[in-house]
C-alpha cells in the first residue's frame, strides 16, 4: 500500500483537480489517495457551494479513496493554521506517505527554500516584519517584503495562493518532524481568483461558483467532471439555492448591534480596534458588499475580514484557538469512503491514537478539547443549513446527527 494525502477545499471538484490527483498518483505511484478537506466553510471565510457530503461525495466519485473533515476551528483560519491543521491530521494516521500539492511555481526546490526559511525566522527577518506591520501592512505582505529583502532570489514565491499554502504544509511537516514526502504539481490554467471560465483550460473555481450562482444548474461540462454535476444538481434541487456570503449580512447586523465592545474584542480574528471600525460600518452599510468594502484595508485583507465575521458569528474566541493549537492529537470525521477507503480505515485504526469518527451520534473523542473542537464543525453545519433555508430549503434537521458518510 503506498497512500497519497491531499489537503483541499474542492469547492467544487473541477477538472483542475481531477487533473491534480491523477497526476499526483503517476508522480508518486500511489495505490490509494486520503483527502483532508475544509467542511461547510471554507478557508477564505465564505460558505462553500455545496455542503461537505456532496463535495466528499465529488472527491470519492473521481479517484480519492477516503475524505476526511478539517475541523472547522482551523478549516476557516488563516494559511498557516489550516495548513499545520492538515498536515498533523495526515502525519497522525500513520498509513500516509506522499503529500501532494497544487503551486504556481511547480518547484518543490524553492518551496523548500522558503518553508526552512520561515522555520527558523532569524532576528533579521522578524525586524523587518515587525517593521513593516507597523507601517500598516497586512501580515501577508509584510512577510512578502521581508523575504524578498533578505533573499532575493525567492521573490515572489509567496504572491500566490497555491504556493503560500504549499510553503505552509513544508513548513509545518518540519514543526512536527513528519517524515511524509512532498510532491508539487505545477498549477494549471486560470489563477485562483479569475472570475471569468477558461474554455481552453482548467478554470478556477471561483469563476465556477460564480457561474453556478448566476446560471444556477448551467452546463459546466467542459469544466466540471460528470459525477461532480450530477451532484451539484441533485443538491441544488433539494436545497433549491446554492448559499451565499451575502446571506450573512442579517446576521452580522444582529451580532454586532447588540455585542459589547468587549465581547467583540474576544473574537478570533479580531485585531486592536477593529471592534470600533465594525460598530461604525454596520450603521452605515446596507448590504454584505458595502459593508465589507467599509472595513477591509491594507493592513486587514478581506479573506481576513470574511473569516474574523464567520468567527463572531459562531462565537469562536482568541483563547479557544490557542488551546486547539496545543492539542496533542486531533480527530478523523470520516465524510466518505469506498473500498480502497474502508482498507485505509481499518489499517489506521489499527495502528493510529486518532479517533475515527463515521457516526457522530455513537463515537466521540474522549478529550474534553476535542469534544468542544467537534462541537464547532456541528455548530458550522447548523449555520450553514440556516443559510441555506433562507432561500426556500425546508430541511431544519441537524445534518451532522443524521448524515452518514457517503459510500462510493
């Protein structure tokens, strides 16, 4: 058995991704493939196109063998958590031993360099930061800058998503001494944030989720998998809408108006003074759109901003994530599997600490912390239905209590 990891969104599961994995498997000779994906909401703090058992069921259909859920707690943090968070939930299972992933640049030399870098952070580099954070610079940008000061020829390595994401998973492979093997495949096609389909190419799935909220059961053959738009179809007709960020607004209205300067200032995310600025905007914004635009900055980016929101939302405070951070061990919420899956499973389970989790109504960790970190997967999934009931879903069952993994 030889087992690939993969850390992902698949929001929705394109042909870019399909193209990822199977040339992950050729690269790496796998026998089988484990995916660890963002549940509900994604990294960027926006709710995903569809819910976490239709995009598990999208992975399973096209070739990943075994879809396990990234707690939400890190799922919807910032780059460095959500990738530290996939790579201990790989390394933990025991059975992986390749991690593959998606980078603008295609070396895995340079994302190498810039992970040993940022691992040891010497003196120089944490002064120039410090530096320019304090000119009012987003965190991003100003780590951006410092590397490029100090080594030249690593410019521009972190100006883009899927190598920022590749330097974190290095980075936290050599925090925890994994032993796994990295493999890069070069990205293809549109960038990240292109809004607009690539009829020659991979588009990105921003301008496909973009396309399905306008069109809502358009044709994406040319950019979707069949089995991934059978099942976008069979979700949008039962929940009758795919749901969106702006739907959020209502809700932030609510929360914030009625939160103390000091409960919001114990939100993760939530930065010195940033409290005040939400209090402003939100009497003077009348919808997702202005409001957003009202508080994002050059020193609070808006995938910042989207996810400090969905935070305040469920509740989630600066201390809980510390602690989380600290756990030993997390747990594997099991969201599909086939047969190749149901191999993998029994073989972890034989011989990992990580507890398995197919029926959140009869297995829990036995961690007071983990039990609280698998509380807001469920709390995000309550939200998530919430969203979608908005926009004419009848469905109000707790979703986690009654969905089983789905089986390919």
């Amino acid at each position: 058995m030889k087992v690939l990891g993969i850390i992902a969104e698949y929001n929705p599961f394109h042909n870019g991704h399909l193209y990822h994995l199977n040339e992950s498997k050729r690269l790496t000779g796998a026998t089988h493939a484990i995916a660890v994906m963002s549940g509900n909401f994604v990294q960027r703090g926006e709710p995903a196109i569809a819910d976490k058992w239709t995009r598990a069921a999208m992975a399973i259909e096209n070739g990943v063998d075994l879809v396990l859920e990234m707690p939400f707690v890190f799922a919807s943090s910032s780059a460095e958590y959500f990738g530290e968070a996939g790579i201990s939930l790989l390394d933990s299972l025991g059975v992986v031993d390749y991690v593959s992933y998606g980078s603008e640049t295609g070396s895995d030399v340079q994302i190498e360099k810039v992970a040993d870098f940022l691992a040891k952070e010497n003196d120089d580099f944490k002064h120039l930061l410090k530096e320019s954070l304090s000119e009012g610079k987003s965190f991003p940008l100003a780590r951006e800058e410092a590397i490029t000061l100090l080594r030249p020829e690593l410019k521009g390595i972190l100006h883009h998503s899927n190598n920022i994401l590749a330097v974190e998973y290095r980075k936290a492979a050599k925090k925890i001494g994994s032993q796994i093997d990295f493999v890069s495949v070069k990205r293809s096609g549109s960038s990240y944030n292109e809004p607009h389909l690539n009829e020659k190419s991979f588009s990105s799935a921003t301008s496909i989720r973009k396309k399905l909220h306008e069109e809502g059961n358009v044709n994406l053959i040319s950019q979707l998998p069949t089995k991934s738009i059978e099942l976008l179809n069979d979700f949008k007709s039962i929940n009758k809408s795919y749901p969106r960020k702006e739907d959020l607004f209502a809700y932030l209205q609510y929360k914030i108006k009625m939160s103390e300067n000091k409960e919001l200032r114990e939100v993760e995310g939530m930065r010195e003074g940033l409290e005040n600025v939400l209090k402003a905007a939100i009497y003077s914004s009348h919808d997702y759109g202005s409001f957003i635009e009202k508080v994002e900055s050059k020193r609070y980016p808006r995938s910042s901003i989207q996810r400090l929101f969905l935070h305040l939302l469920l509740n989630f405070k600066k201390m809980e994530l510390k602690e989380f951070r600290n756990c030993s061990n997390y747990y594997g919420r099991v969201l599909g599997f086939n047969e190749n899956g149901r191999e993998l499973l029994k073989t972890v389970k034989k011989i990992s600490e990580t507890k398995i989790i197919t029926n959140i109504n009869r297995q829990f960790p036995k961690d007071e912390l983990l039990t609280r970190m698998l509380s807001y997967d469920i709390k995000a999934t309550d939200f998530y239905m919430l969203l979608l009931c908005l926009n004419g879903c009848k469905n109000s069952e707790s979703q986690d209590k009654i969905r089983m993994p789905y089986i390919g």
